[in-house]
C-alpha cells in the first residue's frame, strides 16, 4: 500500500505542473492539478506514514512485553523457590537469609519501574500484583521463623509498691499481667518508648544491644539510642527527634509526621508519612510509601561509643545509600519522585547536642 502511494505521489508531483509555450516562444508553467487535491493526497501520505509508525511501535511494545514477562517471570520464580527453602537454613543464617531475599524481590521491583515506557497498563498492574504477593509471602515467612524477641524479668516492686522507672519503660507493649501471682512474669515484646509527650528519654546501650525497639505514640518528645540494637520499629510519631546507633537489620517507620529521625541501618522503610527529616546512613535502597514532603541527609549523629557500635553491628560503614531512595508509589524512571529530596548543605543540622 505505501508503495503505491508513494508512486502516486510521485505522479501527482510531475503532473502538478505543465508547459505551454507563447507566441513569443517562452515557456509558460501553467497548474494541471488542482492545489486542493495535491494537499489531501498529501494529508494521506502523512497519515499512512504514521500508521507504519504506529505498527512499528506496536511491534516493539509487543517484543518488549515478551521479552519483561519471561525475565520478570523467571526471576520471580526463582525468588519464591529460594524461599521455599527456608526451613533448611540454620537459625543463625535466617536474618541475612531474609534480607538477601527481600533485596532480589526490591531489585525486580525496580527493574518493573525501568520497563513501564515499554509495557501496557495491564502488564504493569500485573505485575505490580504479583511482586505485592511475593512481598507479603516474605514478610510472611520471615514473622513465621524469625519472630519478634521475647524476654522475661521480675518486676520488683519499690515499698510504696511502684515499679522503677526502668520498669515502666520496659513495659511497653504489655496488655495482660497476672496479679494473682507474687512474683508476676511479664513477657514483653521488645524495649522502647510508648505513650510519652514533651519528654526527653533515652535507654543505654546494654539494654538495647541486640534487641528489637518499639517506638509508638510519641509527641513532641527527643528519644536517644546510643548503641546496637538488632531492629527498630517506629509508628504514630509527630513533632519528634530520634536519635539511633547502627542497627544490622532494619528500621520500619509509619505514621511518622512533622519528626526528624537520625538513624543508621541496613534497611529503612517509610510509611504513611509526611513533613520528615531523614538523616541517614542505610546500605541498601531506602523505600517509601504512601509516603511525602521527606528530606535525606547523611547521618551525623556522634557519641562516645559510636565506632565500637558500628563494630559489634557488623554494620558497612564506607557504604551508605542515604541519597538513593524508591518511591514505591511513583512508577516513573525518568523523572525524579516529588514526594522526596535531599536537604540543602547550608540547611543540614551539623552538631545536634
């Protein structure tokens, strides 16, 4: 089809114009097809043009998608293989185990993120289920086998029959106590902070040093962790300051408004939060969601014990991803997210006490 218009075309453009000769013998060029017809031949030409142009961008969409479905598909697999083995891996080995799992499903997520100019919408959306399950079956398996820490302690009561103030603080999380007994044993899920406004509290680092924080229902309070505690949990912040050593594992922040959080870790997810400061030292990708208006800069916090802390955290203190940051709602590859940024140099907090 497109040669034959080509070669009308071509025709048109020949006969378009003719000769006659006068009777002084000079050429006169006189019109033979009329302009209107010349130009809608013309329109056609362009529009069979972009027609081709079309099938030939339907053809790469197609080998694209093909070829995205086979990669992401055999990935995903084998992702979801590796964690049907978790049961065969020592105690020891789950948490790098986990993490390494998680790290090659974020991977495939971003590798969805770089291919969406090259898919259709039901591909995306596809997708976008698919490794939404692969995630849950992790965290799934990872609560499954790796379970928050439990300890247990007496709680010894002072002669006006209050606990210490170290008691109370440990308490958190606690729903049931059993009074009937003497000496009750209370469980508790992790240390940390619940339920305080306009406080300044900290824990020393033997009561942290590999154990799971929980930070919940704070208000305008500065919260201080020097030392290595193995994860940390953040939810309902608002008008707060926390301060952490060097954490192996992860930190998991929700809800947190109007806070700056200054923290060290493998892993940092975000949450359901806005109006936030970030300083930050994480060796992997740091990950928002449903997240806005959050600023990264490098973390800076000092104290005395802090090298130390680093090396019993086994925590990689030359690599620091702070400045690399997946928006998990914003599919995009070539333009930067606007619910984030980086906090200017002249508008970093430099010496924090």
């Amino acid at each position: 089809m497109a040669t034959n218009v080509e070669e009308t075309d071509s025709a048109l453009r020949d006969n378009h114009q003719t000769t006659s000769v006068n009777k002084n013998g000079k050429e006169i060029k006189k019109d033979k097809i009329p302009a209107g017809l010349l130009r809608r031949h013309e329109e056609r030409l362009a529009k069979v043009e972009k027609m081709k142009e079309q099938r030939e961008n339907e053809k790469v969409m197609q080998e694209s998608a093909e070829y995205f479905a086979k990669t992401f598909n055999a990935e995903r697999s084998s992702i979801e293989e590796r964690l049907a083995t978790a049961n065969n891996v020592g105690k020891p080995k789950l948490r790098d185990f986990f993490d390494d799992i998680t790290e090659a499903a974020e991977k495939l997520l971003k590798y969805m993120t770089d291919m969406t100019q090259f898919l259709p919408a039901y591909d995306i959306q596809s997708a976008q289920q698919s490794l939404g399950k692969l995630f849950e079956s992790i965290n799934e398996r990872r609560d499954e086998l790796l379970p928050k820490k439990k300890f247990a302690f007496k709680v010894r009561k002072r002669g006006d029959g209050q606990a210490t103030k170290q008691q109370q603080t440990q308490k958190i999380g606690l729903d049931d106590v059993d009074a009937s007994k003497s000496s009750p044993i209370i469980t508790v899920n992790a240390v940390g902070f619940s339920n305080r406004t306009s406080e300044s509290l900290s824990l020393p680092a033997e009561e942290i040093h590999q154990k799971d924080v929980n930070l919940s229902n704070l208000s305008s309070c500065t919260i201080k962790l020097p030392g290595s505690p193995s994860a940390l949990q953040i939810s309902n912040l608002s008008d707060c300051k926390v301060f952490c050593g060097p954490i192996p594992g992860s930190v998991f922040a929700d809800k947190c408004i109007d806070s700056t959080l200054v923290l060290a870790c493998q892993q940092l997810r975000v949450h359901n939060s806005r109006d936030s400061k970030f300083y930050l030292h994480v060796t992997s990708r740091a990950i928002i969601e449903d997240t806005n208006s959050v600023l990264y800069a490098p973390y800076n916090w000092a104290y005395d014990t802090l090298e130390k802390d680093y090396e019993e955290s086994g925590l990689d203190k030359s690599k620091n991803s702070w400045n690399d940051v997946d928006d998990f709602n914003w599919l995009a590859h070539d333009k930067h997210s606007p619910n984030w940024g980086l906090i200017p140099d002249n508008e970093r907090v430099q010496e924090w006490d």
